[in-house]
C-alpha cells in the first residue's frame, strides 16, 4: 500500500519530500500510542483481574488487545479513506465518523465521546486527588505537626487525616491552572517529563516487587469470572483518538500505520502483563481472598519496603496525570467545535475550561470511591460503541457501498464481513451484559 500523501518541507522556491521526517517515523508514531495508552487504567486492572487470577486475566488481556489493535486499524482504514475522498490529510476522529456516517452518527459518537471524557475525569480527579490528600498528610506527619500548618486551612488538614474531597479540589485546581495558563509548548514538555517519571518509577517498582512475589500464587483460576475484566481493559487499551494522527503523520502509507500501531499497542500490553502478574504474585492468601480490596492500596500502606509506599503512589499520581492532561484537552477540542467562534472570542477559554472541570469534581464529591465505576462504566458503554461498534460500521460502508460511491477501499484488518460481523457483536455483547448487570437483571 503507497502513501496519499507526502510530506513536504520548503526547499528555496519549490518544496521537496522530507525522507527522514522525524514526525513521519514508525518509532515516532508508535511512541505516540504507546504514551497514549499508558496511563491511568493500568492502575485499576489488579483490582480487577485479581478474582480471577493471572492466566485467566492475562488471556483476555491479550484477547483485549487483539480487538483494540483491529479497531484502531479499522480506524486508521475509515480515516485513510475519508483523507482520500476529501483530499484533507488532517481529519480527526469525528470528522471521520461525520463523513462516513453523516451528521447523525457523528452527533450521536460526540455524546458518546463527551460521556468517556467525563467518566474518566471523574475517575482521575477522585483517584489522583485521594493520593494527593494523603500525600499531603503523610508529609504533615513526617514533620511531626500536631496542628494544622495555617490556620486558614485548619478545616482540610490536621494530624488525623486529610479530607479527600479537598484533595480533589486541589488536584483539579493545579492541573486547571497548569493547563489554563500553560503554554502549548510547556504543555508539551512537562507531559515529556511525567511520562519519564512515569517509566523510571514503574521500573523501580517491579524491582521492589519482585521480591515478594510467590509464583504459587499464579495458579489461582476462575474462569467464570473474567467477562467482568473486559470494560477496564477497554479502558486500559484506548487510543484510537490519536489514530488520525498517526495517519497523517506517516503520510496515508497502510503498511507502516500497521507497524506503528502494532508495535505501539504491544509495548503497553508487555507492561500491563508483568505489572498484572506482579501484583497479584505479591499478595499474600489472606488479602487475596478478600473481597472488594485494591491491591494497589494494599502495596501502598505495605512494610514490605520504605520505598514501595512512595514509588506506588509516585507511579499512580504521574500515570493519572498524564491521562488527565490527555482527556481534558481531547474535551477541549470538542467543546471548542460545539460552541461558535464568536462566542469563543467573546468569553475567552476560561467558560470552556469550567464546563471541563466542573462537573467531574462534583460527581468526586457525590461518591468518592467512584474510580473503579467510572471507569467501568466507559469501558462497558462508552468505548464499547465509539471504539468498537463504530470503527466496525464505518468501515463496513466503505467496504462494501457500490464501487460507483467510493474509492476502492484498502483494507488494514482481513477477515471480510466475518471480522468486523464479530467485532460489532463482541461490543454488543459488552454493552447488553453490563447493561443488565446495571439493572441487576442479573448478578454484578
């Protein structure tokens, strides 16, 4: 398969193909997903996977894969053919959906898109804020105070605790600011650094982990229990909204958006496996057969190591920032295609900003142990239908219209009507399983 399109630098008068566009690289593209992917869901997936044990988690983990990687690469198809029929080499996802589905679908994926980005906000607002509350009150004891600090925030920090839904404000507050005031560039390079830390301190924490882990512990099975996995790893495994990106990045050429986006979603799978294996080995029998536990938590307060404690919530607090900085710019997007641009000019960003922030961190206040939910409810309803059922649908029309509406299409996932028939029916299946677990049709 041949690019669409090149890309083109300034060469004197005329313009030429760059050969080594650092943007246009395989490893450039791949690290764009792999970053995207690598983030806050990882956190929850222990807690989840651990009713149901290693083998079992780990084979729906790579069977979560396999679907994640054939549905950004029907993504990538739709969007390949969207470039192609509009001559435009920058659409993005919904621009795709519109254009393929028409102003219908394409509303109905922005609802759809709109309630992901929310239900992770709240999710990593509630989370990255309890981490931030505590780390704050563990630095409180450190200096052995037995006040608060300053009278004035006498009602949010003594000795005994910190209050969480106050470090859910503060988190949303530092990240709104950082964000609000934040330059596109500085932006950039602190996301640089965050996913640095996030790295070095996953490294650091499978070293101290390993120690602990007991290969016993990996026989545990229950299969029965594993379709409850799927909605998180959904979450887990998401990216295609950097799919387009991708695309145009290596120039419409399908054999190297294959490459990236393999290899790009396989570096994270390889993270998630040894992360998963390692935190269940580590579990001793008695906290393993208790129900409702986060095994991170368990780590996190643990004596195993005085190191363990800081490097699990230094990786959970860096690994929900980098996700967060992700999905309130990708609601950003949105928001400033919904509302006019003289109402833009008008009001300037900061109404866009508030419509952002503000109703995840009320939503923090009404449940704050809705981190787990939340992210469920995405993966089962929202990701479902936008990553699942729609990737398949669109390029399902292109596919197979009349060869006198379309160009041909090039197919990036083989299998025919057989493959995308299975790919909209697993989605389904997601979404009617956990639609009637909600209405305690059947059991959570």
């Amino acid at each position: 398969m041949k690019s669409l399109f090149s890309n083109l630098a300034p060469a004197g008068a005329t313009a030429e193909h760059q050969q080594n566009n650092p943007l246009g690289s395989v490893l450039s593209s791949a690290a764009l997903v792999a970053g995207t992917i690598i983030g806050a869901g990882i956190l929850a997936l222990p807690a989840v996977t651990l009713p149901a044990g290693v083998l079992p988690s780990t084979v729906v983990m790579v069977g979560v894969w396999l679907y994640m990687l054939a549905s950004g690469l029907l993504v990538a198809e739709a969007n390949l053919q969207a470039m192609g029929e509009s001559g435009r080499a920058d659409i993005g996802l919904l621009t795709t959906i519109q254009q393929t589905l028409g102003r219908s679908g394409a509303i109905a994926a922005g609802v759809v898109y709109v309630f992901i980005h929310y239900a992770l906000l709240v999710a990593y607002i509630t989370r990255g804020g309890d981490i931030l509350a505590m780390a704050l009150a563990q630095i409180i004891q450190w200096f052995g105070l037995s006040q608060p600090v300053l009278p004035m925030i006498s009602p949010v920090v003594s000795l005994s605790g910190v209050s969480l839904w106050w470090g859910h404000v503060l988190f949303a507050l530092l990240f709104g600011v950082v964000l609000y005031w934040g330059s596109e560039r500085f932006i950039g390079r602190l996301n640089a650094v965050l996913v640095a830390i996030v790295v070095m301190a996953f490294g650091l924490l499978l070293a101290l982990i390993l120690g602990q882990v007991e290969f016993s512990r990996w026989q545990v099975q229950h299969w029965e229990v594993v379709s409850a996995l799927v909605p998180t790893m959904f979450v887990a495994f998401v990216y295609q909204n950097v799919v387009p990106v991708v695309t145009t990045q290596l120039g419409g050429d399908g054999r190297r958006i294959r490459q990236a986006i393999g290899l790009g979603s396989l570096v994270p799978l390889l993270m998630f496996a040894s992360w998963n294996a390692f935190i269940l080995g580590s579990l001793d029998a008695d906290t393993a057969n208790m129900s409702g536990i986060d095994p991170i938590e368990v780590l996190r307060q643990g004596q195993a190591h005085p190191l363990l404690g800081v490097a699990v919530s230094v990786f959970s607090e860096f690994a929900i920032a980098t996700s967060f900085i992700g999905f309130v710019f990708g609601l950003l997007s949105v928001f400033q295609d919904i509302f006019s641009p003289s109402f833009r000019e008008k009001a300037g960003p900061l109404p866009l900003y508030l419509l952002i922030f503000l109703p995840p961190l009320m939503l923090s206040f009404a449940d704050p142990n809705i981190f787990f939910e939340a992210i469920e409810l995405a993966g089962a309803f929202g990701n479902s239908v936008l990553f699942g059922i729609i990737p398949a649908v669109m390029a399902w029309k292109y596919r197979y219209r009349p060869a006198s509406e379309t160009r041909e299409s090039q197919p990036l996932v083989p299998g025919g009507r057989v493959v995308l028939t299975v790919m909209i029916g697993v989605a389904s299946a997601v979404v009617v399983q956990n639609a009637l677990r909600y209405a305690e049709i059947i059991p959570k």
